[in-house]
C-alpha cells in the first residue's frame, strides 16, 4: 500500500484544480526538502481536509477527510521573508484516494499516511473538463462535486461560472479568489 507525505488544509483540491501554498512552517519545509530530492515524476503530496482543527501548528489538525486528492507539484520557488525561508509551490489536483491507514509523523517532521487510490467516477468530468476553464473558488467547486443529481450538478456549475465571470469583470478579469502576489481569498 503506497504511503504518502500529507498536507493539511483547510480547503479543498480536486483533480484538475492548481492550488497554490506558501510553506514556512519547519516540518514543510522539510517536507519540500524531500519532494525536492526526488525524481520530478514522484513530487507529489496528499491534500486533505481538516474536518476539526486548524492548518497552523503540529498537531493542530484534529480530524481529517477520509478522501483526500493528490497534489502534483508544478512550480516551486523559495523567497527570504524577513530573514525567514518561504517556499511558493503550485500544485495541480491529480488523483483521488483515501486513507487507508492513520497519519502519522513517523521518521519525517511532517504527516504521512498509507492510501488507497480511488477510481475516476461521474464527478470527475465536470472538474477536468471545466474547473480550470471556469475559475470558479474552492467553495463553488465543493458545492457543485456535493450536489448529487448530475442534472442538478450540472445546472448549479452552469450558474456559478456565469456569476464568478460577472464578478471577474467587475475586479478587472482577474479571478475574483485570486489577487495580486498569488494571495486567496479563500
């Protein structure tokens, strides 16, 4: 059963979807150390959803999603933040999985986990085929991947990439989640 390091969070990946990080707690930095040190084709880390507990902090995140999306790292930059190391990565959504076994710290500074890959079911489609082009946030995708009719699904996608592009031309075309400098405003 494949074992992977975990990241966290307290938003959502889906396959298709870039998210970017900025890493500068120590046990990710280690963690981007070891991504670094690996083949290109194997820089990968598992997004997961903190049901309880928070994002900063070892230990802090209580409970866990028991499905979680595999992260690909794209782009990685390290920065000096007032005398501090930053790093900027960009994933992109890859796979589904689920955790198979209990995170744990092990031998890294950082959680890992044994995981079992899911199959590509009917919600895939819609977030390859339009997450990207519709740039809709974090919030709007996990609404319409939660509706369970694919008519439902489909109409709800329909109306929130009509209003995020209403709301992109009113902050001048960029994505209204995004703003300058890469910051979320998720």
């Amino acid at each position: 059963m494949p074992v992977i390091p975990l990241f966290p969070l307290g938003t959502l990946l889906v396959p298709g979807q870039a998210l970017p990080l900025r890493l500068f707690e120590d046990r990710y930095l280690a963690l981007h150390d070891d991504l670094m040190a690996r083949p290109e084709d194997q820089r990968s880390v598992g997004i997961v959803l903190i049901q309880g507990g928070s994002e900063v902090g070892d230990g802090n995140a209580g409970r866990l999603a028991p499905v979680g999306t595999e992260g690909v790292l794209q782009r990685s930059e390290e920065a000096d933040f007032h005398g501090s190391r930053v790093v900027m990565w960009e994933l992109l959504g890859h796979r589904r999985f689920r955790l198979d076994g209990m995170p744990s710290a092990g031998p890294t500074a950082y959680l890992t986990a044994e995981v079992g890959w899911l199959a590509d079911d009917d919600r895939a489609p819609f977030t390859h085929r339009r997450a990207a082009e519709a740039g809709l946030s974090v919030r709007d995708r996990q609404r319409i991947l939660e509706a369970a009719d694919p008519a439902a699904r489909d109409a709800l996608a329909d109306e929130l990439i009509r209003h995020e592009q209403w709301l992109q031309s009113q902050f001048g075309g960029r994505p209204i989640h995004q703003m300058p400098g890469g910051e979320s405003l998720n």
